[in-house]
C-alpha cells in the first residue's frame, strides 16, 4: 500500500468518524473509494506539499501530531463522495 492509501485506515485521518466512515464507503461501494480518499487528500494537502522533499514527507507523515488536518470530517467525506461520483461518471 501507498503512504497515502494506507493511513487511511490506519488512524492518519484526523478522527475516527473520518476513518471509518471512508471504511464502510469502501466496503459498500468498493476500491473506487479508497481512490478517491488518496485524492480527496492530497487534495486537503495540496497546498502544503510546495516544497523540499523533506518538508513533503513531515506533511504526509502528519506533521507532529501524526495524523492530517483535512477539515471537518462532514466536508472531506463530501469531497471523497465527490470523486467517487467523478470517477462513475468516467466510466
């Protein structure tokens, strides 16, 4: 798994309503959501991943509390329902 597929069910979502409610997404509408997560996160962290290498691996890695600031969980799940929308209508 990526450094990004695999924290989110490993606790680096902030919060554990936002982990496990891409869990249970990803168990009823299957790995397209895991997809649009990584995407809905990097997304959330775009702005901070401009820079050096180093600086890009403490933001991924969660800065210094370990896990992400994506926003409020109610916004990111949205934005994850987004892209798993984007991605059917593709198909």
């Amino acid at each position: 798994m990526s450094a990004v597929v695999r924290p989110l069910i490993s606790g680096r979502l902030a919060g554990l309503e936002a982990a496990a409610r891409v869990v249970d997404a990803w168990a009823f509408e299957g790995d397209a959501v895991v997809v649009a997560a990584a995407a809905a996160v990097l997304a959330r962290l775009e702005a901070r991943l401009y820079g050096a290498a180093a600086e890009v691996r403490a933001v991924l890695a969660g800065g210094e509390s370990g896990v992400w600031d994506l926003g409020p969980t109610e916004e990111f799940v949205a934005l994850v329902r987004a892209m798993v929308d984007g991605v059917g209508d593709a198909e």
